[in-house]
C-alpha cells in the first residue's frame, strides 16, 4: 500500500479507543515478554499479540523442527493469511512448523516512519516476531538454526526489515510483492548472512514493480534485489533461468539467482511476468483489483526448495 501518514493521524484517536490488545484481560504492563498461551497470543513489549499457529502431524520432542513464520499483508490477519496461502500440505511434507502471527490493527511496523496503522502505535514489530520465535522454541521442539521469516506486501518490508536489524539473524527471508523502503535500504545492516528470496510482479497495481514516491521512498523490486546482493556480498552477475506459461493463464516467471554469497547464501528473485499483487500459486481468493495471480508458480514451495538447497 502506499503510504499514508495523514489518514493513520486521523484514525489515531479511534484506534486507541478500540484496540484489541490479543486477549481479554486487556492490557498488561507487569508481564515479562513471552509470556501467553501456545498457539493463541504471546505478550511482546506494549501489546499482548494474536497468532495462528500449524505443526506438522505427528510431531515429537525426540527431534528438532525448522519454524517458518507467514506475515500477512496489510488489512488481513494471521488467521485469514493462513486461509489465503493454503500452504499446510506443503509445509507438513517437508516437516515444517508454521506460525501466522497478525499485526497491529491488521498492519505492521515497516520502517517507513508512521505510515501504518503499528507504526503510529509504536509496535516493536521486529522484536515482536523475536519473542514469539523465543515464546515457541521454549514450548515447542523448535529447531533455531533453522527459522525463516516470510512475507507478503507490508509482511513482506517486515521480514525484510527483520533481516536488516534483528539481533537473531534468520536463517532465510522471503519478500512476495514487497519492495523495500529506501530508508531501509540505507539503514540495512544485518547481523549475518543468509538466503533472501523475492517473488514480484511486474504487473502489481498496488505495489508498483519500478518503485514508487515522488523521491523513490519506495524501491523498484530489481533495486531491492540489489540491496540484498550487496548486504550479502554475493556475485553480481545472476545466473537466469525461464518457467513457462504452462497454466495458460499469461503469465511466466524469469529467476535470477545470485551466488557467491557471504556464508554460502544465496539471493534469487523471482520476476512474474504480468503477475499482480498476490502470492502467486493455488492461494486466494484475491480481488481482481490485486492483478493476476500466476499459476505457474508455487511461491511456497519455490522459497522452501531455495531455502533446503542452502541450509538442509
């Protein structure tokens, strides 16, 4: 979404008011981050904060299992991501736990500077998704090593902004029609390397693919590809790769895959040719204002293969 400052100022008042703080006692200040119940909130800074959390069938504390936290979009919760993405089949065949948590009045903290809803809030959204990765790891058999943080539109500026100043670097973070803002850009200095994907659309009516803001506030998405490719010191020429419109719905994706990273990472950004702003696959339902969404492509199990071939 584009930023906009005036109308979060507006509706300050209101949502002050009526903020859902995650569960009823309301807000807390005495309780020690971390703090809540599995699977339906956990207490982070200010706020008691919702998720929906999936594990795989069958899953045992005699071994350890990665974590892929989903971040939604703007104007969607946790819960309803999970309905959008369908993604519970793959990620139980690879053995994955997964976590859907949601954002401040259904937005989240981007470093844009007050554009959002969370950001005039004051939501901590990065070390929000730090202690809900530690909140989990104490209560489930969480594999550390192995947590990737993945996201679409505002879900996905927050995992890369996660990438850029946690102190718990992740093991991989995904960007689905989420170009960077270009204060985050500058600012990026994260704590390690690790593999980055980015799945956009050159034909996103929402998040436009050549960036957008009278002074570029909003990166292109081949712009925030190099950010990545810089940050991860990897080789600057890509090695390319086509999939076709094999689903005839008019679209196909070119890969750019960029190698030589730092620590053996890896930074591939996928281009979906006249794709719109979705999570391209057998996800939805979405507007027809989102654009199309692409067939020929299961971003989720795209960015779980990307993410095995580097760290098994």
């Amino acid at each position: 979404m584009r930023p906009a400052p005036v109308l979060c100022l507006a509706l300050l008042g209101f949502v002050l008011s009526g903020c859902d703080s995650g569960d009823p006692a309301g807000f807390d200040f005495t309780k020690e981050d971390g703090e809540g119940e599995l699977g339906v909130w956990v207490h982070s800074g200010r706020y008691n904060r919702k998720y929906f959390l999936h594990t795989p069938p069958g899953m045992s504390g005699a071994q350890r299992y990665p974590l892929l936290i989903f971040l939604h979009g703007g104007g969607e919760d946790g819960e309803a991501f999970h309905r959008r993405l369908r993604a519970d089949a793959t990620t139980d065949a690879v053995g994955f736990i997964t976590v859907y948590p949601s954002g401040m009045e259904d937005t989240w903290t981007v470093g844009c500077g007050q554009c959002t809803l969370a950001e005039v809030l004051e939501a901590d959204d990065v070390s929000f998704i730090t202690t809900l990765i530690r909140h989990l790891a104490d209560r489930l058999p969480v594999d550390t090593t192995r947590v990737y943080v993945a996201g679409f539109a505002q879900g996905g500026q927050l995992a890369q902004l996660y990438g850029c100043q946690s102190d718990m670097p992740p093991a991989g973070i995904a960007g689905v029609a989420a170009a960077m803002f270009s204060v985050v850009s500058r600012e990026c200095q994260p704590r390690g390397a690790f593999p980055v994907a980015i799945v956009h659309g050159d034909r996103d009516p929402l998040a436009f693919y050549d960036g957008y803001g009278i002074r570029a506030s909003i990166l292109s998405a081949p712009r925030t590809v190099d950010t990545w490719v810089r940050m991860m010191t990897c080789d600057s020429v890509p090695v390319l790769g086509e999939r076709p419109d094999t689903a005839r719905d008019g679209t196909w994706v070119t890969t750019y895959r960029f190698d030589g990273c730092a620590e053996g990472a890896a930074v591939v950004h996928f281009r979906v040719h006249n794709g719109g702003h979705t999570w391209p696959g057998d996800t939805g339902p979405w507007s027809v204002f989102n654009g199309t969404n692409s067939r020929n492509f299961d971003t989720t199990a795209e960015i779980l293969e990307f993410f095995a071939s580097l760290n098994p």
